[in-house]
C-alpha cells in the first residue's frame, strides 16, 4: 500500500515529537536527580540534628520528582480519570495500596493520580522489582527507603525476611504513611498463562484481566505494620475515616488500573509520547483493616477474593467503557483528576535552575583548587 504524503508528515510529526521528547527527559534527569543527591549530602549535619526536618526535606523533593515524571505523560495528553471511594480523605493515615500489574506504565501513572492527595506521594514507600534499581530513578528510589524485591522461588524466603527487616528500620523512622505493592508479582502478559493453570489446578476463578496475587509480601506488611489487637480488634477499629486516629496501618486500598481496549502504557510511550491522547482510569475501593484476616489461609481467600472483584470490574469496564456503580447505587460517579501545568512548569524551571547553580558552583571550585 503506497504511503500518502498526509501520513509521511504525520510519521514524520510523531518521530520528531518523539525525538525532542526523549532529548527534554535526559536533560531533566541529568538535572533534577543530581541535584536531589546533592541537596541532600548539603543536607546531611540537619540529618543529624533533626532528623525528622531532613525527611520532611527529602519528601518534597521527592514529590518533586514524581510530578517531573508525571508531567512527560500529563503534556503527552496521557490523563486519569478516578472511580470508586475518594482516597484524599485517607491522605494522613496510614494505608497499603493494592495494585493490578500490566506495564511499566502502572507506576507512572500512579505518580500521576497520586500527585494530588496531600501528603502521599512525599511519605510513600514503594515495592518494586529489583530489577527498577538498576534504572536512572534507582538511586532516588534507594535514597528514599523503597524496596527492590527480587522474585522467584529461590529467592522468596530471603526477600521477605529483608521486607520486614527494612518496614522495621524505615516505615516509622522516616514517617511513612502509604506503602505501594503489585501483589502479582510481574506484569499481565508474563504471569497470565502459569496464573490460570494454577487456578484450573486448585479450583479457583479463571481470570483473563489480572492474575491471582502472591500472599508472602501483603502478609508481612500486614504483620509488621498493623498496631497491636485490642480484644481481636486492631486500634484502629473505628471505620469512620475522621475518627481513625490510631498509629499502625488502618486501610487497605485496593486500586484498580484499567486502560480503554485493555492496551496498557509502558514506559516508552509515556517518554516519547507517540501514542495519541489516553484516558486511563483507576478504582479505588476501601477497607479497614480490622476486616482483614490475620491468618494465613484466610488472608490467602480474602486476596484472591479482592482480585476475583478486579477482574468483574474490568470486564465491565472492557465492556461499557466505566466501571459499575457501588453496590446499591445506580450510577457510578467518576472524577477527572488534573495537575497544574503552572506548578508543573514551576518544579520544571527549578529542576533546571538548580542544575545551572551547581555546575556554577563546581565550576567555581574547580578554578579555586586548580
């Protein structure tokens, strides 16, 4: 089929887009991650005499971060729209966020949606595969106390061990309030197959929109950071939100990712922008954490229960193009969720500035020493 004038332009267009795009994000990496580094080493004697200031401190600037990421995809016209309960209400307790795994694009999208829930994105910590560490985001990852889980079998045993040994020495210490997980254990393409013949094998749903989750991390956070029972219920009992006081993870939320025609966004289009404008859409439902099972098998029941719900949610959605409405409801409310591009452009022209001041400064200290 002969190629049109029209659609060489266009492939043409797309290239170039493409091509700037990719130019714009190794420029604001190469600025904005050294300078968060070198912030933080100047930083370091307040680390000593408050440490709590110091992480305050890094969590903005790791907010920062996020929201540069979160603006290649939101210029890109890669935009969220939000279902289900309204998160923002649990901003200031502490929670873990379940989450189904198709791309790359997941995290980035949740560096997106999350960006305006108060203090989330600052005091989160994430679960990811190791494999994230060795990316140019790795170092900021590590400075801020995340985890790199390494999967496999082999490994299994080991990594959760090192998860609980580092909640102990960094959730708390640090004051962090959400903890992200991907409780599949890999993306939908790679898991799908070995998922439903494990489901066939055992009598279980066979599930087309997301894979039956892995109980070994969920279960450890749970036991580590859950405040101690109060006559078999944790502290945290009251479901009211306002009233929840209590230290010790009070909520599960459990987050639904969904992308039209189930075609996800990986990290590539998020960076060079080639696909065209996207509506992603991200469900949120809540659940104490008194309702969650402390024992293995049930807890085990309970997870799969939550996603046997995700896949209903996402067939209704492949189906209709919106999720159902809640039980006893007739109509589902949706919110389009929108960043500032004042503020983006802002924390943008800072990243940049502060890499001019530092070249400034080593430039200057370099004709000072020779």
């Amino acid at each position: 089929m002969a190629v049109t004038l029209e659609q060489a332009r266009r492939v043409g267009y797309t290239c170039l887009k493409a091509l700037l795009r990719f130019a714009f994000m190794v420029a604001n990496n190469l600025v904005a991650i050294p300078s968060y580094i070198l912030y933080l080493i100047m930083l370091q004697p307040l680390r000593m005499l408050d440490s709590k200031s110091f992480w305050y401190i890094e969590g903005v600037l790791f907010k920062w971060l996020l929201a540069m990421v979160a603006s290649w995809g939101w210029w890109a016209g890669y935009t969220v729209v939000e279902w289900g309960d309204d998160v923002k209400a649990l901003s200031e307790d502490e929670a873990m966020v379940l989450v189904n795994h198709q791309a790359t694009g997941d995290v980035c999208t949740l560096m997106m949606c999350l960006q305006d829930k108060g203090t989330v994105v600052r005091q989160m910590m994430w679960l990811m595969d190791h494999i994230f560490k060795y990316t140019n985001f790795g170092i900021v990852s590590l400075i801020h106390g995340d985890f790199f889980i390494r999967q496999g079998r082999t490994h299994r045993d080991q990594q959760l061990v090192l998860l609980k040994d580092h909640l102990e020495k960094y959730y708390r210490s640090r004051n962090r309030k959400w903890i992200v997980l991907f409780p599949e254990g890999g993306f939908l393409r790679k898991r799908r197959e070995t998922s439903q013949a494990f489901a066939k094998k055992n009598n279980l749903p066979f599930l087309k929109h997301v894979t039956l989750p892995r109980l070994g991390a969920t279960q450890v956070i749970l036991k580590t950071l859950v405040a101690p029972q109060e006559n078999g219920t944790p502290a945290s009992g009251d479901t009211v939100i306002k009233e929840s006081k209590a230290k010790g993870l009070q909520w599960v939320i459990d987050t639904t990712i969904a992308y039209p025609k189930g075609e996800p966004i990986d990290i590539q289009t998020w960076i060079l922008g080639y696909r065209q404008p996207t509506v992603t859409h991200v469900h949120y439902r809540i659940f104490p954490v008194k309702d969650v099972p402390a024992e293995p098998e049930a807890l085990t029941d309970w997870l799969y229960q939550r996603f046997i719900e995700k896949e209903d949610l996402l067939t209704h959605f492949y189906e209709t193009g919106a999720f159902p409405p809640p039980k006893g409801q007739t109509k589902a409310i949706s919110r389009e969720m929108t960043l500032s591009n004042l503020w983006l452009v802002g924390i943008q022209s800072l990243a940049f500035l502060s890499g001019g001041m530092w070249y400034c400064i080593f430039q200057y200290l370099y004709h000072c020493l020779f």
